[in-house]
C-alpha cells in the first residue's frame, strides 16, 4: 500500500474542503425556519464531541486505518462485513454528492446537458487526480481553499448589499422552542456535513505529525461551523425563514438577487463554482477512502485500477439513486440522514472506542 504523507496543513484543507462541500450551498436547518443558524451551531459543539470520538480511538492505533483498526477490535468473522459496509457508505455518498452538482449544473448553466455526461465528465477528472494519490489531492486544497474562502467572503460582502437584507428575519431566537431546532441538529445536521469527517480515521495514517491531529481536527469542525453558521444567517436575512426553506439552493437563489447599480449582476456563476470546488474534494475523499479500504480488505497494493473501477461505478449509481431530484433529497434526508449516517458515523466508532478502551485496560492490568 502507498506510503504517502501528507501535513497537517494539506489535511485541514482537504477536510475543510470536504465538509464545506455542498453544504455551504444547501439550506440546512431549514426545518427550524430562522433558527436555522442555531441549529448548526449545536451541530457543531455536537460535532467536536463526535470529532473527539475519532481522534481517541485513532490515538490507540495510529498508523492503522478504519479498515485495519475494525478486525483487530472485533475479529476478522464480525468485522468484514462491517468494512464492507463502510466502503458501499462511502461509495454512496460520493455518488449522491455527485448527483447534487448534477442537478445543481443541469437547473442553472448546463440546461441542456445530460446529466449523465456532466457526472461521467467530473469523476474523470476526480479519478484523473486521486491516481497522483493523496500528496496531490492536499496539494490541491492548498491552493483551491484560499480562493474558495476569499470568494465566499466576497459573497457575503455582496449580499450586505441586497435591498431585501433584513437582520429582523433572523428574530425571534427560539421563538417556537428548543424542540425544532434539537430536531433538525440530531441526527440531521450532525450526520450532515459534521458526521461526514468519520473520513479522517481513514486519512490519519497519511499524516506526517500525527502530534498535530487533534488540533487539526477540531479546527476543521469549529472552522466549518463558523462558516456555516454566518453563511445561513446571511442567507435568512436575505430570503427570510420561509423561502430558505423552500429553496432548493438557497445561497445561490440570495446570491442572484445581487445587483450594483444595475449593472453587476449575476454573481451566481461564482457560486457554482465554489460548489465545483467542494464537491470534487468531497467526491475525492470519499472515493480514495473506499479505493483505500477495498485495496486493503483484499491485500492490493496499487489502488490505480480500483479507482477506475470505482469511477465507473459511482457515475451510473448517482443517477440511479432516485428518478427525479425530489425522490433524491426525500431519500437522502428521511433515510440515510436519519438512519444510515448515524449508524456509520456515531454508533460503529462508538463502539470501537469502548472496545479499545476495554482492550487497552485489560492489557494494562496483564503488563502490571
């Protein structure tokens, strides 16, 4: 298996790449109308818990990936086809994030493209980079993030200047309670984006400082859900409660109401373009995390071929996934949010960190 290492910088990139993704675009907590921004909050301080989680379990067997660690905790009879199940989760994913853009190309730039050929073209490209292997896709998020980061900034400048930007949307705080905005937090915006870094169990074995990975995880989570957070806030105080709900895009639909003396317009272009950015180290990273894992559940050690393989595969499943955009996202929030997610990314490490800790604990009781 390749033995490539990657910096703490490189991995902060790729993962805040990954978690920003298409959430950044998406209207999360929208079912908590305009303390939608309260509800990532909670997922955050959720999601450094969770974050924690990961990086105990990571510290007991730290040059060993998610697929090493499984068997050694809970034998190779139980633990297979708990591998095999992280590796169609992280296949299945990747195929919805590719969906996503998708149908976020087809609705805006690419009207008459099929949507097949939009797919087929990005995961050549996804596939074309992860071959250079994890250095290059780090590598990538060095130079992509800042520019990912400073456009965004620019938006949020631009929607200050929206005429229909009110900070009155964002009130009352809590006006109907606690309960909607725990609701849409657990498990939903846990498991979306926050929940996704159960990834970085797969990528802390590439890191070079492994002294650094706490701080470089919690950073990732507290960073993601600064900008989450201040991003939903602009977007309710330019659509309100009720249209950030509706909206499929929301960010992109507050971004098009953008107009400077009537003559700069039409900022959404620069919107998709964050979105490609996002979504191609998210795709990246769920794709090289399930390339790593079948290469080392079958003993390969080139994961060129796999990813190819891969590659083909994820294209036709993100169109199958539902038949039209409206079964897809009932498909994604109702069941893998709810009920899948939780499972991949609460439970089974959960677990696997009580198994450490008791194995650890025992062994320390025999060296005594």
């Amino acid at each position: 298996m390749e033995k490539a290492i990657i910096s703490s910088l490189q991995l902060f990139y790729i993962l805040i790449g990954f978690e920003l993704g298409t959430a950044i675009i998406l209207g999360l907590g929208s079912g908590a109308k305009q303390d939608a921004w309260l509800v990532i909050l909670v997922s955050t301080f959720a999601g450094v818990t969770l974050m924690g989680i990961y990086l105990k379990l990571a510290r007991f067997y730290p040059n060993d990936t998610l697929v090493e660690i499984i068997p050694k905790l809970i034998g190779k009879f139980f633990g297979y086809p708990v591998i095999v199940a992280y590796i169609l989760y992280f296949i299945y994913i990747a195929g919805r994030v590719c969906r996503d853009l998708g149908e976020l190309l087809v609705s805006t730039i690419l009207v008459d493209t099929p949507i097949g050929v939009i797919i087929a073209t990005f995961m050549v490209l996804v596939v074309y980079c992860l071959r250079g292997g994890i250095e290059t896709l780090g590598r990538m998020g060095e130079v992509v993030f800042p520019i990912f980061l400073l456009s965004l900034m620019a938006i949020w400048i631009l929607l200050l200047t929206v005429e229909s930007f009110n900070p009155a949307n964002l009130t009352p705080v809590i006006g109907n309670g606690m309960k909607p905005v725990l609701k849409e937090a657990l498990p939903k915006t846990l498991s979306f984006p926050f929940g996704e870094s159960v990834i970085i169990l797969m990528l802390l074995p590439f890191l070079k400082n492994k002294r650094k990975a706490a701080f470089t995880g919690f950073a990732v989570i507290f960073i993601s859900g600064i900008v989450l957070c201040v991003n939903s806030m602009l977007i309710l105080s330019v659509l309100g409660p009720e249209l950030y709900e509706k909206k499929f895009f929301p960010l992109l639909s507050a971004t098009r109401l953008v107009s400077i003396a009537d003559f700069l317009e039409r900022f959404d272009a620069l919107i998709i373009l964050m979105m490609v950015a996002g979504v191609f180290f998210k795709v990246c990273g769920f794709t090289f995390c399930a390339a790593l894992g079948i290469a080392q559940l079958v003993k390969v050690k080139k994961i060129d071929s796999l990813l190819i393989g891969l590659g083909t595969i994820i294209t036709p499943l993100s169109l199958l996934i539902g038949g039209n955009f409206i079964i897809f996202l009932k498909t994604g929030l109702e069941l893998i949010t709810n009920y899948v997610s939780p499972v991949m990314q609460i439970i089974f490490p959960s677990l696997l960190l009580c198994m450490a800790l008791i194995k650890n604990k025992n062994q320390t009781k025999k060296l005594s």
